[in-house]
C-alpha cells in the first residue's frame, strides 16, 4: 500500500488492484479473482482482495481493513474513492452484495475495470448510481477481463480453463532430434512452472513425454500447504503401458493417474488392467486427426470438481489443444538459445502446407523475464 501522491493516476491505482487480485487465483475458483483499493487525496489508504471462494469479496476486504485501521475516524469516506478490477456484485451469493457494503460505508466514487457479464451478480454500477455515488467504468478495461478470462470460461463453458506452457529455444525447439530429457530453459523458469503446477488440478501430457521422460507431474514448488493436493496426471495416447510397466505414474500414484485415448483402446484387455491398479482410462471420440479432448476436459470438471489444467506435452498436442480452440492462455518460455537442427522437435507441430492466412493467432497478455528466459503469456486473439 501507498502514501505517494507520484501514483496518482487512475491506471495506477487499477494496476495496484490488478496485482491484489491476482494473489487470489486459484483458491478463488470458481468465482474470479478481484482487487480493490481505497484512495483519498492520491495516497491508497486500503486494500483487499477476494482471498478464497466463499470469503468475503475484494470490496468488503478492503473496506474492513480500511475500519480496522480507522481510516474512517480521521478521513470523510465520500471522499475517497475505490478502484475494483470487476463491477461490485449486486446479489446475495455466499456473501451479502458488495455494492451494499460500498453503499453503506458512504465511499464517494468507485472506478470499475471490467463490468460483471454474469447476470446473476451484475447489477452493482446502476444501484451505486442510484445511490448517488460517482461510477466510472473501462478503466483498464482489457486487462480487467483477461483477469477473469477462466472465470468466463467457467461460465460460459462446462470444460477446465487450460493453460497451455511451452518452453523452446530462439529457432522454437522444445529437444534435440535425440529427444533426451534436457532442460530447455533455466533455473527460475522452472521455478515458475511449479508454480503453474501448484494453480492446476491436473496436468495433461502426450504418451511421446510419458513414454520418453518418465514424469512425476507433481508440483515441487517450495512452501506447499500440508494438506496440498498434487494435481491429477493426465496422459493422452493410443499406446496404453503395461500396468507393471516401470513408470513413476503407475508405480506411484496409479489412482491420481489418466489416459485419454481412443473409445476402441479404452476397451481392450491393457485398459482393464491399468483399470484394475487404479488407473482410469478415458475413451474420447476421434476427430479426423487425433482426439476430440473436449470431452476430456468436461469430465474433469464434471466429474473430478477441475478448473485449471496445465498442459506440458510436445509440439502435436500443444497444437491439437490450439486448433480445436482448448487452449484458454499459453505460457510460453523462450530460451536465448539456438539449437539450429531443422531435425529438431519444434513446439507446435503437426500442420502441413498450410499459410500465414492460416495462423493460429494470439496476443501478448504480459511479458517476463525469468532469470535468462523471457515469459510471454497470452490469449487467443478470439478472445479481444
């Protein structure tokens, strides 16, 4: 929080709440994360953020702690304003309305990055208006809804929110043509996926990484809770393993373990007995090339209580997931390295004779530099 009448400007305030927010992802799934800030003669006075699904919303938050330090004793609320990344609710969910809470403590003037498109909860800009307090709304618009691009997915879909990561070199490699499981990127990126890995309920790879690097896919991320639960494993193949094949899935943790496949392999005698060590085997319907994973994703979230995937195969799935339109963000790490081998596993792959009108397009939602790596993540263009 500041005192410093250098971040004046609207933006600024919404960026501080931006931030705020983002500390609740996860934990508030499904709802969205939200950040709010109180502001009073240009120096932020109070914070909050909605810290979990079920607690109190981002307004409330930041109104409570705005009591607790007795802001109100000292400074006239209607003239403070309030920055909130999403329109303040305006129904009784698991918590009273925020636009009465914001009502009630006589704040003077809210500024609004994203209006709430769920119709349940909107609402909450016209009763402030019609309470006669000042609203503005848009600012920071875009990147107030990328904020709450899973929870629109949420909304509108009945499928996971899947984040997809890559890590490949500057010529965009992902191995050397020998395939041997060597890191691509440095030390802090990986750091970071684990960090991806603590937000997912289940990590999806391709059987070309299962077969090859014998993964764990558990997050090893420093500080987890005790009661941390690992994210499920998701392999997709038509190449099931013996049961008592000697890999870390089966071995270790057979009952948090999947395979998608096709609806014909999902049937064979190899699929009953990875069934019986506690391996679930999934059928998915098939597409004209490969799989149709939606189903897949709608049965985590149906059947498992799912919201975020995070998605590590290689260059055809990471494809597959981006041409059937599954690939809600993509977290792509780029190495400054050149491997240079034309033979060389690329990251997305899988596409022939196709043109630059042809492209799967993205724009860029926020640029990093992990230790010697850039981080770029980004959203579909479909979703601007």
């Amino acid at each position: 929080m500041s005192c410093c009448k250098a971040i004046s400007s609207p933006d600024k305030f919404m960026s501080r709440a931006m931030e705020l927010a983002r500390q609740g992802r996860g934990p508030t799934a499904p709802n969205p994360c939200v950040g709010a800030v109180l502001v009073h003669d240009g120096c932020i006075v109070a914070e909050g953020f909605h810290t979990a699904y079920g607690k109190p919303h981002a307004e409330r938050e930041c109104l409570a702690q705005a009591r607790e330090k007795r802001i109100f004793e000292s400074i006239n609320p209607a003239q403070c304003t309030m920055y909130v990344t999403l329109e303040p609710c305006n129904h009784h969910g698991k918590t009273p309305p925020c636009s009465e809470a914001i009502i009630e403590a006589g704040v003077g003037k809210v500024v609004i990055g994203a209006m709430d498109q769920n119709p349940k909860a909107a609402g909450g800009a016209q009763r402030l208006r019609e309470a006669g307090i000042e609203v503005q709304a848009g600012v920071m618009e875009r990147e107030c809804k990328d904020l709450i691009a899973d929870f629109l997915t949420w909304q509108q879909t009945g499928r996971t929110y899947n984040i997809l990561k890559m890590a490949a070199t500057l010529d965009g490699k992902i191995a050397s043509a020998q395939k041997k499981p060597e890191a691509v990127s440095g030390p802090e990126s990986f750091a970071r996926v684990h960090e991806l890995r603590a937000l997912a309920d289940a990590v999806i790879v391709g059987g070309g990484t299962f077969y090859a690097d014998n993964p764990s896919l558990t997050c090893r991320k420093h500080g987890l809770p005790e009661n941390f639960r690992q994210p499920l494993a998701v392999v997709v193949t038509s190449r099931l393993p013996e049961p008592d094949a000697n890999f870390t899935l089966l071995q270790d943790r057979p009952e948090q373990t999947m395979f998608w496949t096709d609806q014909a392999t999902s049937a064979s005698d190899r699929a009953q007995a990875l069934k019986d060590i506690g391996v679930q085997v999934v059928g998915l319907p098939g597409k004209e090339q490969g799989l149709d994973l939606a189903p897949g994703f709608e049965l985590l979230r149906r059947e498992h209580g799912c919201h975020y995937t995070l998605c590590e195969g290689g260059g055809h799935l990471a494809m597959a997931l981006a041409e059937q339109r599954l690939a809600d963000e993509l977290v792509h790490f780029v190495a400054p390295r050149m491997l240079g081998d034309a033979s060389a596993p690329a990251a997305y792959s899988g596409r022939g004779n196709v043109t630059m009108a042809e492209t799967l397009d993205w724009r860029i939602a926020g640029v990093e530099r992990t230790g010697a790596d850039v981080m770029l993540t980004l959203l579909p263009l479909k979703s601007s």
